[in-house]
C-alpha cells in the first residue's frame, strides 16, 4: 500500500476498521481513498458491484467489498455482518447511501412511489445500517457514526422535496441516535455537504450551480476532496467529546 497516494493525510487512522456505505463513487470513493490513505482499513458497500470491486481493488489490501442494498433490510443486516467480519470488528461506520429522484419535481407532481424510494434508502437505510453496526461500534469502545446529510435540507431547497425531506430527517436522526448512543461512548454526527461536482450531481442544472457559486463565501466549486477532512475528523480520536451535531461543509453557503 506504499505506492498508494491520493494526497496528505490530515489525521492518522491507522488501525481504524470503516464501513462506508454507498461508496463505488461519489464522495464515497473520495472517502474510501482519504481513509486508506490515513492508515484505515475499509469496507465499500454499494449495489454497484463493477464499480465497486474496481474501486477496492486500486485501493489494496486494507480494502474489500461488500454488495449491500440500503432499501432491503435484509441485505443491511447481511452486509454490515459481512463488513466486520472481513475488518474484525468495526470502528466506523459513514452512512454515505442515498438517492435523489426528486431533482427538479415541484412537490405536487411526486409520485407516492418516488417519496417511499428516497425515503426507504436515505432514511430507513441510516437507521437500519446504525442498528446493525450499534453491537459491532460499541465492542470497538470508540464508535463513530458520521451521517451524510445536506446543506439542502439547511436551506430547503425548493424542487428537490422527498430528497430534502430525507435529508432532515438524517439530521434529526443523529441528534436522537447520539442521546441512545452515547452512553456507550459512541458519538453520531452529520455533515451536510453542499453541491458538490460528482456524477450524481451532473443532472442539476446551471441555474443551481450558479445560485451556489454566488452564494459561497469561498467562491470555488466544491469537490469531493473538500469533505474529506471532516469525515475524517470525526472518525477520528479528535472528535471524541464532539455528538450529536451537524457540521456544514458547503464553502459558507449556509452558516449556522
């Protein structure tokens, strides 16, 4: 893994055993690499699967992955038990899956069958991905969960209803899941990423990259690598006194 270089490292994970769900591209990917970068050893689960197995392969021997659909239960149950098998245990878990659907649909033409899809994936897959991982993170004695949310849901983005819906409830999910966790030591918190250039974005149109390029503080467009040190700053020993909040990374779009 020497030759594996996908820039500096911010913090050092090394020994860290990560379950990222969602995680064949996007700011998954962009994950995956900072973390195996800082010395951890990953899991990427996705139904993606040639995506996914590309992925892992570039990234090592620190790396596997697992096939995992956050919109069947059983599938969550399989695939978190399949993560800390293969890591031997779990020290993390980033709940990166989600879908969108709802770009550019005013919310009186969603489908019913649209609303339950982003639903089931971005909300109940969270709370199923943290159910199944909550025995492993506790075991670890320094669990961390870090949620991915969106500065949308910060803003209310308009046209994007079901997706922004999802959104805030991930956020109001980790406040409560960090109160019933912290007990045992394990810290839950979110990051609401703003519009970030990744394939799952390339449908939104000029209009709304335009609206967040002026209203950025920092006025260049946000790439996955921007997020990267705040994921991995609350994997980390760092953050260990730091649950239950929501950490906007979108270039001042939305200050709270």
């Amino acid at each position: 893994m020497s030759d594996v270089k996908f820039g500096a490292p911010p913090f050092n994970l090394s020994g860290r055993k990560v379950l990222i769900t969602g995680a064949s591209r996007g700011l998954g990917e962009s994950f995956a690499k900072a973390l195996i970068e800082s010395g951890a050893s990953v899991v990427v689960s996705d139904i993606l699967v040639d995506e996914g197995q590309a992925l892992v392969k570039s990234l090592g021997p620190r790396a596997h992955f697992v096939e995992m659909n956050n919109a069947d239960p059983v599938s969550i149950e399989r695939g978190v038990k399949e993560a800390a098998s293969w890591l031997g245990g779990l020290d993390g878990l980033v709940n990166n899956a989600a879908i969108t659907n709802s770009g550019g649909v005013a919310h009186d033409q969603l489908s019913i069958e649209t609303w339950d899809q982003v639903m089931q994936v971005n909300v109940r897959g969270t709370w199923l991905t943290t159910v199944a991982a909550r025995p492993f993170l506790i075991a670890s004695q320094r669990g961390r969960v870090v949620n991915i949310a969106s500065d949308t849901a910060l803003w209310g983005a308009p046209r994007l209803l079901a997706y922004v819906a999802s959104k805030g409830a991930v956020v109001s999910m980790t406040k409560s899941l960090a109160r019933e966790l912290g007990e045992h030591r394990v810290t839950v918190n979110a990051i609401a990423p703003g519009l970030t250039m990744v394939k799952a974005t390339e449908y939104v149109p000029q209009e709304r990259h335009d609206f967040y390029q002026q209203g950025r503080a920092i006025k260049s467009p946000q790439m996955p690598s921007d997020v990267n040190g705040a994921v991995l700053f609350l994997l980390s020993d760092s953050s260990a006194y730091i649950t239950g909040q929501i950490l906007a990374v979108n270039g001042g779009f939305v200050m709270h």
